[in-house]
C-alpha cells in the first residue's frame, strides 16, 4: 500500500513538472506543438512504469478520429471560395446592407466576418482576408489605423463560434458531444455577437463622426443584383445545417458536401483556374498539417492526463470547495481567457476541453451551453495580450501598434465580457435554438 502511494506521488510529481516545462516552453515560443509533443515525451522518460510505445500510439491515433475529417474538408471549401470571387461578392452584398449605417465600411467589416466565418471556418484567414481587403480601404476613408485593426481582428471571433467553426469540431470531438447540436447554438450566438458588435461600431463612429459609406437610399434593383451575386454561397451553412439536421449527412461529410459545393461555385463564376485550386489544395496541406500536429500533439498530453487521473481529481476537488454552478462558471471564465492569452486555442481545444467538460456536466451544467462558453472564452483570449494569435496576424499585416490596439480594443473587450455573462447566467442564450431544432 505504501508503495503505491509512492508511485502515486512520483507520477503526480512528474505530471507537475510536464505542465511546467510545457509552460516555458510556450513562453519561449517554442511551436505550440512541438512544446506539448516534448511535455509528453519527458512523461515517458521519467515515469519509469509508462511504456514509452503508448506514446507514439497515442500521437498517431489522437488524429485518426472520424470527426476531424471535417477540418480539412471546411478548411479547403473556405480557401477554394477565397479563390472563386465569393469574398468579392459577399462584401458587396454586406456593403449595399450596411452602407447606410452610421460607420459605414467598420460594419461592412463585421457584417462580412459574420457571412465569410460560415464559409471559411477559420478566424485567422477570415482576419488576414480583411486585414488585407477592408482595412487599407478604411483609413482611405477616414478611420483610424487601430480602430480598423481592432475591428477586424474582435469581428474575426465570430467565426470560430459559427458553423462550420473549426474549434466547435475539434471541441465535439475531444469530448464526445453533438457537433451538429453545437453548430446550431453558435448560430444565435454569432448574430448575439455581430449585432452587438454593430451597434459598438455605431456608438464608436457616431462619437468620432465616422461617415456612412452612401447618404442615397438602395434601389432594389441595386440590392437584387447583390444579392444575386451573393446568394449562392450564402446558401452553403444552410446546405450544412439542414442536411444535418435532416439526416441526409453527417458533419464530416457535410464538409465533403461543402468543398463540392464550393468546387461548383469557382465553375459556375469562371474564376477557378487550374493554378488556383493547386494553390488552395497547397494551402489547405499547409493549414490542416499545422492543426493535425498540434491535435497529434495535445492527444498524448490527454492520454497522460486521463491515466493519472486528473479529470476525477479536479472535479473532486471543484465539487468539495465549490457549491455553487454559476461561481464555477466564474471561475472558468476568467482561468480560460488567462490561459487563451498565452496557448493556442486548439491546444487549449483539446488538452482542457476533456478535462473540464466532466467537471461541469458534474454541477448540471448543459454540454452545450458549456461548450460555447469555452469556445468564446478561447476566442477573446485570442485578442488579448501578449500572445493574442488573432491581434498579432492584424496588427502584423495592417502595421499597427500593439500598444495603440490594446488601447482601442478597451470597449470591446467590455462588450466581450458582456456577451459571455449573459451566456453564462442565461442559458437559453445557447441551448434554445438547439431545443427548438431538436
């Protein structure tokens, strides 16, 4: 008995020196995979009772689950649709909605995240993408550097939290939960966080005397042959919800359905050159590979987690010291933006989603409701200092200043925090839609 203490101890021991060494390295920016695949590895060689074989197995099969098929089928639809002239049409159609709104081209911007977001399923191409398109055409227009940056880079959040959201497959997949559950709530969560982005933008442009981009009322036919423009790839998350809903197929094949869909599109618009789709295909590698290392990665580091324990130790622990569901939450909220600030979201996917999900299923909370408020708190770690992934690519490509970006970004920060404390305390914000379509 007293011998198994010891080897308890010695693996707990040895687990806290991982999580730290993974910590530093990730401070020293060392790749995010390369951090958590060495954490795992000085597992193996220190415990002298852990087959080190397990290691490889676990790297190897943590991405040979069904599920995340889906990544590299959104990831290619998106980048093909990039190549089509989607985007070109999209902004049109939100510029015709939009252009008579106080701020004009800023709405344009998160209006364009909000309808590009369900296309591409990734924030950091959908905040590249307008870094490079909107940004420049804003300050023609009279907005400021940072105010453009912070605009892009908070309105690049939606994305992750509607379909086909690459955080929402990886977050269904590490913790067994509906997918097609979680892509119908982070529809009513997207349009909560675009409208009230909006409306920010507005109070922000009125204030600085931002102009409209017109004055003159759209005529119908001007909003028609938008629309016609646009219509076809805004059909595309309808095609997916419906067909999984329906039944008529699962999300990883729904992302087959989305590049053949996108495929169709690049022929029909005649933009879709041979050169085109090699570099999508190129592209898609490219992406997929830097995500499907770090998952090969984190899958070690759960593996580890699970064989010492710890998920059954937290949750002891949380429910011991704390009674109380919505403090839990609380607490949640602020330990994962902490941690989104310093850790690459998918990272954070995978390594925390399987350990906190039992936790709070634990105190009654909904899966779903759940998983969208872990989603989103990834996400605003991802625009906060000093490691935010999604204000460095913005800032990078637009020149801004951090300084002169967190500075802007005080607002909408607050605004961020709003939004989660009412997914929080109000749970019928994420788990109605999803009540009323199953």
């Amino acid at each position: 008995m007293k011998r198994k203490e010891e080897n308890k101890m010695q693996s707990s021991v040895i687990v806290a020196v991982c999580a730290i060494l993974m910590l530093v390295f990730l401070f020293m920016k060392v790749p995010v995979y390369l951090a958590v695949l060495a954490a795992s590895a000085i597992y193996f060689v220190l415990n002298p009772y852990a087959n080190p074989t397990v290691f490889a197995q676990q790297s190897i099969t943590g991405v040979e689950s069904i599920s995340l098929l889906a990544i590299p089928f959104f990831v290619c639809a998106g980048i093909v649709m990039n190549y089509t002239g989607v985007t070109s049409r999209i902004m049109n159609f939100c510029s015709m909605l939009t252009g008579r709104m106080t701020g004009g081209l800023a709405q344009v911007n998160v209006l364009l995240s909000t309808l590009m977001g369900g296309l591409s399923g990734s924030n950091l191409a959908d905040a590249a993408m307008e870094a490079k398109m909107l940004v420049p055409e804003m300050e023609k227009k009279g907005f400021s550097k940072e105010f453009s940056s912070v605009v892009t880079a908070t309105s690049a959040m939606i994305t992750p939290l509607i379909p086909p959201g690459i955080g929402m497959i990886i977050y269904a997949s590490v913790t067994n939960i509906s997918v097609g559950k979680l892509f119908i709530s982070g529809i009513g969560i997207g349009a909560l966080l675009c409208i009230a982005l909006m409306v920010l933008v507005r109070f922000v442009s009125r204030k600085r005397g931002y102009e409209p981009l017109r004055t003159e009322r759209v005529s119908g036919k001007e909003l028609f042959q938008s629309l016609k423009g646009a219509f076809l790839p805004l059909c595309l998350p309808i095609i997916i919800i419906g067909g999984i809903r329906i039944g008529i197929f699962t999300p990883t094949e729904a992302g087959a359905v989305a590049i053949i869909y996108s495929l169709l599109l690049g022929i029909c618009y005649k933009e879709l050159t041979l050169k085109n789709f090699f570099d999508g295909i190129k592209e898609t590698v490219l992406t997929t590979g830097s995500i499907m290392l770090i998952v090969g990665a984190a899958s070690a580091l759960s593996w580890i987690f699970t064989k010492e324990q710890i998920p059954q130790t937290l949750t002891g622990f949380m429910l011991a010291h704390i009674s109380n569901k919505y403090l839990f939450l609380i607490i949640i909220n602020v330990f994962l933006i902490l941690v989104g600030m310093f850790v690459e979201g998918n990272a954070i996917n995978i390594i925390l989603g399987p350990l906190l999900a039992p936790i709070a299923a634990s105190y009654g909370i909904d899966p779903i409701q759940f998983g969208m408020i872990f989603i989103f708190n990834i996400s605003i770690g991802s625009i906060s200092p000093p490691m935010g992934t999604l204000m460095f690519v913005t800032c990078g490509i637009t020149k801004c200043k951090l300084k002169a970006f967190i500075k802007e970004a005080v607002p909408f920060y607050l605004l961020l925090l709003l939004v989660l404390g009412l997914m929080t305390f109000v749970p019928v914000i994420t788990t109605g839609l999803v009540t009323l379509f199953y």
